[in-house]
C-alpha cells in the first residue's frame, strides 16, 4: 500500500507544527496527529473560567527564533508578540528592586541599591552579549558529533573549533568559566544586591531539579539570556491571546504550506515494518503510513511508550532511561476580581505590565531547592508571575485580570507522590508567599488552578513533567542531547526522527528543534 | 518612587524658562535642549556675551586621602600626581589595553584632596583600581550642583558677585569663593572653547545661585543655554564628546568600535614618563608604531557645496543645529574615515566636522570628499582636512 503522506508528525506542540511547517513548505506531505483536542502542547491558551484566558502552561516567548517568524511568515499568521518590559522583584523588608528596559530608568533603580552594581550591570550586559555571539552558532546548527569521522561531523567540528579559537583568549576564559560555574558564583563576580543576583540566578534554574549553586547552571542563565539578545525581533515579551496563538499562528502557516493536522487523533504507537518506520498506529486501530515518522513526544515518551525498547538497542534504552527529566516546577493560574496590591508599589502601575519576580536572594532560592532536593516542594517557592491581562485586557473581562504563577520546585518524586491534597497544599504555599507581598491577593481570587509537574506530565504527555521535555543540564545538551550520537534528530530506526524539546538546542518555545529536525530530514530524503 | 527621569537642582528655574518643551536626556537627567524656540539666540550668547548652562549631570567624584594622588595617577593618562593645588587637568582614562574608557576633567582641590568629572558613571571603576590604597572615593553627583558660565562676559558678571579678583585665576585653574555669601569652586573651565567659568557647589545653594547669576548678568545679556547652543559650540572648539565621537571601550561590541588616546588626537594627554598607569604599555606599543587613525577637524567647500544644490536648482540648505552621525569620507573613490559630529558654524561662516581620518588621510590641506544628501541622492562634496580646533579666541586663555 503506497504511503499517503511523506511524513507523519507525532504531536501538534510547537515544535511539531513547526517541523511539519518547514517540510510541508518543502514540497512535503506531511500530517501531523495530534492526540488531544486541540494543538498546541505546552504553548496552550484554554478558558479554564468563563471569560478569563490562561495560558495555561508556557507563559512567556523568550527564544522563538527569529528565523521561524521569518520564514514561517508568522506575523501574517497571526503572532503578535507584546513587550514585557520589567521585572519587579518585591522584597520581605518593604522595598523592592525593579528591572527596567529604558537605561536611565534601570540605572537610577540599581544605583538605589548599589552603586557599583549600577555600573557592574552595563558591563555585564556586553560580556552576555559577547558570550551569546560566541554560543549562538551553536543553536543554529545540527550539533556535529566529536564521536564521529563523518565528513560532515568533522567539518562542522572544524568549524566550531575555528570559531571558538577566533573567539580570542578574553572570550573564551569568559566562556569556559560560563560553562563551569554555578549561577550564583558567576553572579557573585559581578553584583553586590542580593535580590539582583536572587532574580538573576533563577534564569539558571527554571525548570531544573538544580539550586543557583549547582554547577553547570550559569550556562543556563546565557541560554535564556540569548532571547533577549536578538531584540531586534522583539521575541521577548508576552504572545498576544496568550501563547496558545504562538501555536495557532504556527499551525496557520503548516496548514498554509499545505499540511494535514488532525487533533483527537491520539497515536498508539509507531508502526514498524521490516526495521523501519513506516506510519503510526492510532488508538482504536487505524494505521495512516507514511515515508517517516517524526515525534515530537519527548525521548522517552518516543522511544519507550510509542516505540518500545524491542526495536531499540540495549544501550540506546538504558542511555534513553538516563536521560533526566524530574520535572521541578508547577504553575498556579488565577482568574482574579481585581489587581493585586503590592505593599512594595502599591497601585496599579507600570510595574504590574511586566514580570514579577518572588526572588529575593540567592539564599532563598536555595532554601527552596534544598526542600526540593529531598522530595518536598518549597513552603517558599520562587516564583515567576505575569499578569497577562495587564499587557493584552482581552485576556479577561474589563477590569478584571488573569496572573499566571510560574513556581518553583515543586519535585515530580514528591515524597508519597501527588495527590489532590498536595497539589491543592503546594497551591497554599504559592498564594501564602505571594500574599506575603500583596496583601489583598486571596481577597480578588475569582477562580485557581493549581498545575503540578504530575498534572503536566497527565495532561500534556511530558513525561515527570518536565518543562524542557528534559532536564536543560550542562550534560544534557548540544551534542548529548538526548544521547550522545543521537543528537541530530535521526534515532537508531530508519524513518523515525525527533524534533521535540528533547532534542539540541532544548525547550523554551523556541521552536529550533523542529525547524533543525525538518532540516535534517529533508536532506535525508532529497 | 516610579519616577524615570532624574531632574537636576536647577530644575524649579530651569523648567519655566523652558518654553520650547524641548528637552533631552543626559546621564539620567532631563536637561533642556534649547529654552527659547529656536536655539540660535542661545548660541550667539555664547560668542557674544554669556550663556549659562546648567552641566549638573556630569558625574563627580570626591577622592581623598593619603594615596588620593597615587590612585588617579594610576588611572589617568595625565600626570596627576604633579599637578598643583587649584590646577585642573583635562584627561582621559584607558582599560588596560590602552582603549579611552571615558575622559573628564581631575582638579586638586587640596594636598589630598581630588574633584574628578566623568560623563559616565566611573565608581566601580576608581574602587577596583584603588585596593590597597588609602583613598575615599565618594560618589557626590547628585549632592554636587554646576553651572558653566561661558561668553566673553562671563568674567564681568562673576566678578561682580565674588568676593575675590578672579582676573587673576588662569586657564583651568580652580578657586574656592562666595559668590554673594554662597559658597562655591569656580574654575576657569569649559566645554564651549570661549573665556569661561565652572562653578561647583552644593546643591542645596542651586536656586539662589541662579537666580543671583540672571539677576546680575541680564544687563550683561546672560542668557540661559541649553545643549544644541553648547553642541555647535563644543564642535567650533575642537572638543569631541563621548557616545558620538567615540565609544567608551566599556560599551565596545567589538574592538573596531574602540579608539586609543592618540587616535582621539589626545597624544597631549598621555604622559609615558609616569612609572605606570593603567594601559601605559599597550599605549607605549601604540606609540612607537603610531597610531592608525587620527581625529581632526574636516571643512566642507562651500563652492562645492553650492555646486550640487545648484544643480538640482536650490540654494545650498545648511544644517540648522549639530548633526551627529556618521558621514562617510572618501579620497579617490575610496572611504577614508567618517565625521562623527558637525554642523554650520554661524561664527566662521563655515561648514565644520570633527572627523576619524586613516593615517594617510589625515594631514591638514588634504583634500577629501564627504558625503551630503542633496534632494534624497546621495552626493559628494570637496572637504579639506583642517587643524582643530576650528575657533581659538584669545580670550579663552587671557
């Protein structure tokens, strides 16, 4: 029976939609199934209370790679990405510490607080940049395996090495210090104000089962940094509608570019024939065959669930079965009366169309993690919160707000597991801490949803949980990702590819694993 | 506080006066770009009688101790250490690999006691640089109010006030007076290259201040100035200005972005005599090979000029305030250097630039050609290399 479509693609996330965007643009036939009713993943606007939208999940678009929006026309396709342009960081004694986009109005706050860190956070601001010139080549390209004497391989490690070596000494010492350090050492080298170096060091733990003073996270801190540094885009900010447009623009364009999408269309698992992937097998038994297989279901979801680990070599699986998820986040959304009010800021202000940031220390952060660490989620999470109704009303009624909470850590391997009295006890922690500093909070909650990494993990197929689809560790990306050799979206069963978050450069809605997965491919089949 | 935007301690006199709502942001602060609607009036008091301009936005430090002398020694390109009580030196400062960070005024206000000026903020970078030395560095921008008072009767207008004879302070020298019992430094400074004065004092005293230096100078024809009148003057004098003319090497991307003090044409400023200071022995490299770029002054040919607008059927259109951008330069077809700041100067009768020229390029008489839009095409005009500065009166110095 001749293969109705050229490519199948497992998961209508945005990752998916993205690879199935970049083959249908090819020339391709391509379909995408999606198991649940609607696409989207984890970048997924849902009504969860009449008339308030939430993103439900993912939050934010910070890494959306500027290439995407280019070649997938997304702003024709509805994408409108509004600016988020502070970061408030309320502190226990009173006062806070604002973030601003405008220079003067940034420096002026710093300087409130510390002088020199004034000074230190505009040199600090040129050697991120510098560092993610020196990092960037690598999110745009398949990483090159150094295991490998392929041609390709070993010009593309040719090149790498070339770059690196132009970096120059200065450079590279900077560098290789960014790869080593925790987040909170490198910060202490630069900064003074504790709530400075606490806000900062959190880009290098979200998501992770990892403190600030873990190694390897001050590389982290740079791969988020990198979204605000091609502002050209302006891909920082907060997507119109909620991401779940981030989602719809892109499905757009895939259908635009002539692909399939099917949601309710859960895949049971990938059909084998003679070695090779050849279609997928949907619940209830209907097979649809194709000339490949893509997932972007995350690695192990892959290849133990809908492929099994018969297909598979044994230390393919046990490589698989090391790849760390431990999901360590939660999220709380709230349909609310009214604003919060700030004791710190009080009145509606500026500050609430931007990030808040419940990070008041390092210290903290590491508290929280230190109850993580022995499978309990923080009595005082760190928190992440956005307000989206402040940038885009549309997102409740007039005058009325959604927040989004992003939370932290809230462990997968909870001690005795989740239930629906721990996830409605990790709710109480969040709103607790969070009424810490706006008093009237639980007074204006009209309606809360409380996301655990287990709900995460149920709901939308990441398995524990995990954001990033896997643990964005130092010994988990670029060529390692998912597995060393592995790395190029290609899997040890002809036909069958990867393009989820799983897979190099990593999570964050970003969307380069299935533009580099679709790329990769189509080399394959040319 | 939300509040973005600093004000200065002049603000209450400053913010009425300002009819042209035309202001401007420098170093956080909001100054006036221009009080009146046009700035032009502005500018010829600077020439012609006396323009005052509210300069509080400088950062100043205060830095004392037994090794005050030492830790700006080892900062600075100039010989510090030497100077005298009451002198004030222009200098610039380097990272180590001799690149300008910033450059500023330093006066030796006691044995042990230093004033330092900067355009951007230079805290972090006199504390790093002063470990192990007995000096206090202390921040004192925003408790440090300053006016410059510049024009060839702003001697006249100060003496009336002060309670010594100022006649006698020199070209960049500092004096502790009272100006009418306020409390003040006066030094005999500024960024406009006429005869003209700096005056420092705490910003407690700011509003009376002002109101006694219009109240005596308006029969001298005082005039408040705002930066597009101090802009055109600051390019007749020759003197470059930091974020336009250059970039500071802290806020380099890339070293091309970067310059030295001697292609700032600031060979003047750098003592390699000193035993060390930061940069000295990237500088002593660069100036045993010279440098590759120089910083001059650049006059656009009026007949040239007229040329193309004649051309097209126009008279010649003039900027009418400073530009700041950057112009290509070309010999020979080739781009030689870029101006970075010029304008038409209604003193000399002549279109000025302050230009980076390559080496080859950059002795005065050479002739170049600069880049001019005339009717939406771009076009090229005869421009001669000149010496700066463009005007050097006798009175800035007498």
């Amino acid at each position: 029976m001749p293969a109705a479509y050229d490519a199948i693609v497992i998961g209508g996330g945005h990752n998916g939609l993205v690879c199935a965007s970049y083959l249908a643009r090819a020339g391709r036939r391509v379909l995408v199934l999606e198991r649940r009713e609607r696409v989207g993943g984890a970048a997924l606007s849902e009504q969860v209370f009449p008339g308030f939208t939430f993103s439900v999940y993912s939050y934010v678009v910070s890494l959306l790679r500027p290439e995407i929006i280019r070649d997938l026309e997304l702003a024709r396709h509805g994408l409108h990405i509004l600016p988020l342009e502070s970061t408030l960081t309320p502190l226990p004694n009173g006062d806070y510490l604002a973030q601003w986009s405008d220079h003067d109005q940034n420096r002026r706050e710093l300087a409130r607080h510390s002088l020199r860190d004034a000074e230190a956070y505009d040199e600090f601001g040129v050697l991120m940049h510098e560092m993610s010139r020196a990092v960037k080549p690598m999110l745009g390209m398949t990483p090159p395996d150094p295991g490998s004497l392929a041609p390709r391989d070993l010009i593309g490690l040719a090149r790498l090495g070339a770059h690196f070596r132009s970096l120059g000494a200065r450079k590279f010492n900077a560098l290789s210090k960014l790869l080593t350090m925790s987040a909170a050492d490198y910060l202490d080298e630069w900064f003074e104000t504790e709530a400075l170096k606490g806000t900062k060091s959190a880009s290098g733990i979200i998501g992770t089962l990892a403190g600030p003073r873990s190694p390897g996270t001050a590389y982290v801190l740079l791969h988020h940094y990198m979204g605000e540094i091609d502002g050209v885009f302006r891909a920082w900010g907060f997507a119109r509608g909620g991401n779940g447009s981030v989602s719809a623009a892109i499905a757009s364009a895939a259908r635009a570019f002539g692909a399939d999408i099917r949601t309710s269309a859960p895949v049971e698992r990938v059909l084998i024939e003679g070695g090779r992937a050849v279609g997928a097998v949907l619940h209830g038994g209907e097979e649809v065959r194709a000339r490949l297989v893509v997932s972007g279901a995350d690695p192990r979801r892959t290849f133990l669930n809908l492929l099994g680990a018969e297909h598979l070599p044994g230390e393919f699986v046990e490589a698989i079965r090391r790849f760390r998820f431990r999901g360590a986040s939660g999220k709380v959304n709230l349909a609310l009366d009214a604003l919060p009010e700030f004791s710190c800021l009080p009145g509606a202000g500026p500050h609430l169309r931007g990030a808040i940031s419940v990070s008041p220390s390092v210290d903290y952060l590491e508290r929280a993690y230190d109850e993580a660490k022995y499978g309990e989620f923080s009595r005082r999470p760190y928190m992440d919160i956005v307000i989206p109704s402040m940038i885009d009303p549309a997102m409740a009624p007039p005058g009325k707000h959604v927040m989004s909470i992003f939370a932290q850590y809230a462990p997968y391997h909870l001690n005795g597991g989740w239930t629906d009295a721990r996830r409605e006890a990790f709710g109480d922690a969040v709103i607790d801490t969070l009424a810490e500093y706006a008093p009237n909070l639980k007074s204006v909650i009209l309606h809360r949803q409380v996301i655990t990494p287990a709900d995460i993990e149920h709901a939308i197929g990441l398995t524990e949980g995990n954001i990033f689809q896997g643990e964005l560790s130092l010994q988990q990306m670029f060529f390692l990702r998912p597995v060393p050799a592995w790395a190029k979206y290609r899997t040890p069963v002809s036909g069958l590819y990867q393009c989820g978050s799983g897979t190099h450069p990593g999570g964050g809605v970003m969307g380069a694993p299935g533009r580099l997965a679709a790329l990769t491919i189509l080399r394959d089949i040319a | 506080m939300l509040g973005a935007l600093k004000t200065t301690p002049f603000h209450a006199r400053t913010a009425p006066l300002c009819v042209s709502h035309a202001w401007r942001r420098w170093a956080g602060y909001v100054v006036a770009s221009s009080y009146e609607l046009s700035h032009e009036r502005e500018y010829h008091a600077i020439r012609s009688a006396a323009a005052l301009f509210d300069i509080s936005p400088l950062y100043k430090y205060l830095v004392s101790g037994r090794d005050a002398a030492q830790l700006l020694d080892r900062v600075m390109t100039r010989d510090v250490a030497h100077a005298q009580v009451g002198q004030v030196l222009y200098t610039p400062w380097c990272d180590a690999a001799g690149k300008v960070l910033d450059d500023g005024t330093v006066v030796r206000l006691g044995e042990d006691v230093f004033r330092m000026t900067a355009a951007d903020p230079n805290l972090r970078w006199l504390e790093d640089n002063g470990a192990g030395l007995d000096a206090e560095i202390e921040d004192v921008s925003e408790r440090t109010a300053a006016l410059a008072l510049q024009g060839p009767a702003a001697r006249m207008i100060l003496q009336q006030l002060a309670d010594s004879d100022l006649s006698a302070l020199g070209f960049f020298r500092l004096v502790p007076a009272r100006l009418r019992d306020i409390p003040v430094t006066i030094s005999r400074t500024g960024y406009t290259g006429d005869l003209g004065y700096e005056i420092w004092l705490d910003a407690a005293h700011a509003v009376a201040l002002w109101d006694t230096l219009v109240e005596t100078g308006t029969s001298y024809g005082i005039m408040p100035a705002g930066m597009l009148a101090l802009d055109l003057a600051r390019i007749e004098a020759g003197l470059m200005l930091i974020d336009v003319d250059y970039v500071s090497a802290r806020r380099a991307l890339i070293g091309a972005q970067t310059s030295s003090p001697f292609e700032l044409d600031l060979r003047w400023t750098v003592n390699l005599e000193k035993p060390n200071f930061v940069g000295k022995r990237a500088l002593e490299e660069e100036a045993a090979r010279g440098p590759a770029w120089q910083f001059t002054g650049v006059e656009i040919e009026w007949n040239a000029l007229e040329r193309l607008y004649t051309d097209v059927g126009l008279a010649p259109r003039l900027p009418v305030a400073a530009w700041r951008a950057s112009v290509p330069l070309y010999s020979g077809g080739e781009q030689v250097g870029y101006a970075t700041s010029g304008g038409w100067s209604p003193l000399l009768k002549k279109y000025i630039a302050l230009a980076h020229l390559g080496n080859r390029w950059a002795a005065p008489g050479t002739v170049l050609e600069m880049e001019v839009t005339v009717e939406h095409r771009r076009q090229r005009a005869a421009a001669k290399v000149v010496k700066k500065p463009f005007f050097n009166p006798e009175r800035k110095r007498a």
